[in-house]
C-alpha cells in the first residue's frame, strides 16, 4: 500500500508525547515558601515587638511608693514578767452551819449583808436547855449556902471536913450543870465567826434543822487569794514577796496588785509544775472567789533589749522579719526611700512592743503599718499621721 505524502500537511508523528512544564509548578512552590516566610517573619517580629514595648512600659511607668508609717527601733528595759493562768479563792470563807440539831425560831440576818464576828445569825429552840440552866442555879445556890455553912462549922471545930468536902462537891456539880447548859444554849445560837459578806439564805423559821445543815454562806472579801502554777522550769525565778499583777475579764484594762505569799514546797509529778500563791487586797470588794485570773510575776529587770511596735513584726513560717527604710541618692541629687525586708529574732511581747535579739540596730526606722502592700526593696513614703496607738497603751475610761 502507499501513502501520499501531501506537502500541506504538518504536524509530529502521533507517537510522540506532550513536553512536560515544570517552569510553572517551581515558580507556585517558590511563591508560597515566599509567603510563609515573610508571614512567619512577621509574627515573630511582632512578638519581639510588643516583649520590648512592654519591658519599656513597666521600665519607664513605675507604681508610686507606696504610704507607710515608720516607728524608731528603741533600745530599753523591758519589764521582766512571767505570766500564768489561775483562780481567785477567799481567804476566810465558810458555809455556817449549826452543832446540834433543832427547829429554828427565829432568823436574825438578812441576806447579801456584812456582818461582824459574834453577830446571831440562828436562833434554834432552846426553852428546855433554858429550865435546865434555871434548875442547875437553883442547885449551885443552895450548895454555894451548904459550904459557905459547912466551913463555918469546920473552922470552928463543930463539923467534920467530910461535911465540907460533900457541900464542895455539891456546887462543883451544880457549876458544870451550869457550864454544860449554857454551852447548849450557846449552841443554839448560831453567830458569825468572822467579820465577812452573807450569801444566800438556804432555811426558813420553823424548819427542823440536823447539825452541819447549810445556813447561809459568809465570806469575806477583805483580801483574797490568787492561786495559779508555773513551770518547774520557771520556779527557780519565785520568791515569796514579789511583786504580782492579776488580771480578770469582769474588769477588762485594770490590774490588781498583790505579793507572793506562799509556794509549794513540792513539785507535783504528774505535771510538773509549782503551785503559788499571791495574797491580793480587796479594798472595794469586786473581786470574788472563783473569777479566773491573768497572772503576771514582776521578776528582776534583764539587760536593755532593742523593741519595736509589735505591729511591725511580719510572722510566718519562713521566719520573723520586718522592714527596715533604706535611703538612696541617685546621680541627680535626689533621695528616695525604699523598705526592706529583714529577718529578725524576735523575742517577748509586752505592752505592745517586741523584742528583737537579733536583726536591727538601735536607730534602724521599720515600716510600723502597712507592710502587707509591700515587696523586699518597693519604694515608700513616710505618712505624716502617727502610728496608730498601741492596743496596750491606748486611752483607758
């Protein structure tokens, strides 16, 4: 078979395949590596950005100090005091009672009222012990006759001494019949054996009343004592004759004072602590037995310690600090005051103050209110108002 090759037609053979155009996928690769780069790039540089814009807003736009009130560390001796929690009891108290028994006829005291030693409180009925005294005179007269009689006869010799002896014998029993009533009598009548303050009246007229019932209670307030413990390790710091403040909560910020006026000599074994006890006047009478007290012992004065207000002590459990103004001078001139923080060893608390056995120096300035809004080396201002009062030392009315 032939073919006619016609001059008018072109073209490449069928077989032939399509030339491939890898120019245009390259050059799309190429754009968006471009773009992610460049988007990449920027949000890095944004982030660098905005970490140095912010450094520089709080590097140039700083918080203003801060207002505190500053209180002068101070070197003084502090009172040396050993406190202690006990009781008040009286020192003559009892509850009046009868010896023998019998039915009460009168009543002669009234309720809540001083009474002096020897006054009648209860009359018990007493007409038979009465006859008994009456019929015993009787007797002690007629054998006070016979021996007046029988020793005229004896000294003139006209009796034996035997008669005299008899009649001697006769009124020495008619006298203790006598005595033995009048102790009766004596007893039915109950009297206050000191000077103190009646209680509440526990019996009525005609109530039958058995020996050692309660009548009324009688105490007196005069003075009273003040019985608390103390550690036997603080017992070697007790001598009898020192000075003692009580403290009770009927009568909040006022202090009674007293002395040391007994301690035990034993030191109880189950617990280890030293009973004392402090002799407290009670001039007014509001102290009464069983109020509980606060009990301070005034000991010797130590040595002069470094105090601070109390206020200026920051607790935790990181330790005690306190923060101590600084001042600094910067290349222009000018003076800033800074606070800050100090570990200190803080010792006893009174009055308000507290001791610092380690940490400051007399002189240091401390931030005595308004700590709690501060970090170690903030910058602060002094207050131109005073601390606060002490609690302690505040007015009392």
């Amino acid at each position: 078979m032939n073919i006619v090759t016609e001059s008018h037609i072109t073209g490449k053979p069928i077989i032939e395949k399509a030339p491939k155009r890898p120019v245009r996928m390259v050059r799309w690769f190429i754009i968006v590596g471009l773009l992610l780069v460049l988007l990449v790039g920027a949000f890095v540089g944004f982030n660098a950005f905005r970490s140095k814009m912010i450094a520089q807003f709080f590097a140039t736009n700083k918080p203003p100090p801060a207002t505190v009130a500053v209180a002068e560390t101070k070197s003084e001796v502090v009172p040396n005091l050993l406190k202690a929690v006990g009781d008040l009891v009286a020192v003559h108290q009892v509850n009046v009672t009868s010896d023998v028994s019998g039915r009460i006829t009168e009543i002669l005291f009234t309720a809540g009222t001083d009474v002096k030693a020897g006054s009648p409180l209860v009359q018990l009925f007493d007409a038979p012990e009465q006859g008994d005294l009456a019929s015993f005179k009787a007797q002690a007269t007629v054998a006070q006759l016979s021996l007046d009689r029988a020793k005229q006869l004896a000294s003139r010799q006209f009796g034996p001494q035997a008669t005299v002896d008899t009649a001697q014998a006769a009124y020495d029993q008619a006298s203790a019949g006598i005595a033995k009533t009048q102790a009766i009598i004596s007893q039915k009548l109950v009297r206050a054996p000191f000077d103190g303050e009646l209680g509440v009246r526990h019996v009525e007229v005609g109530q039958f009343l058995t020996a050692g019932t309660q009548i009324v209670s009688l105490t007196d307030l005069s003075e009273l004592y003040a019985n608390f413990t103390v550690t036997e390790k603080d017992s070697g710091q007790l001598k009898v004759g020192q000075a003692v403040r009580v403290k009770v909560d009927a009568y909040p910020g006022r202090s009674f004072e007293g002395k040391i006026s007994t301690i035990e000599p034993q030191i109880a074994s189950d617990t280890r602590n030293i009973r004392v006890q402090a002799t407290i006047a009670n001039p007014d009478h509001i102290l009464k037995p069983g109020m509980f007290t606060t009990t301070t012992v005034v000991l010797p004065d130590k040595p002069p310690v470094i105090t601070i207000p109390e206020t200026a002590v920051d607790y935790s459990l990181y330790g005690d600090s306190a923060f101590v103004i600084q001042e600094k001078k910067s290349d222009d001139g000018k003076t800033s005051l800074s606070a800050v923080r100090t570990f200190v060893q803080a010792g006893n608390r009174i009055d308000g103050r507290a001791e610092i056995l380690k940490g400051l120096q007399p002189g240091d300035r401390v931030v005595a209110v308004g700590q709690l809004k501060l970090q170690s080396g903030a910058a602060v201002t002094i207050s131109a108002d005073p601390p606060p009062p002490i609690p302690a030392q505040a007015p009392r009315y």
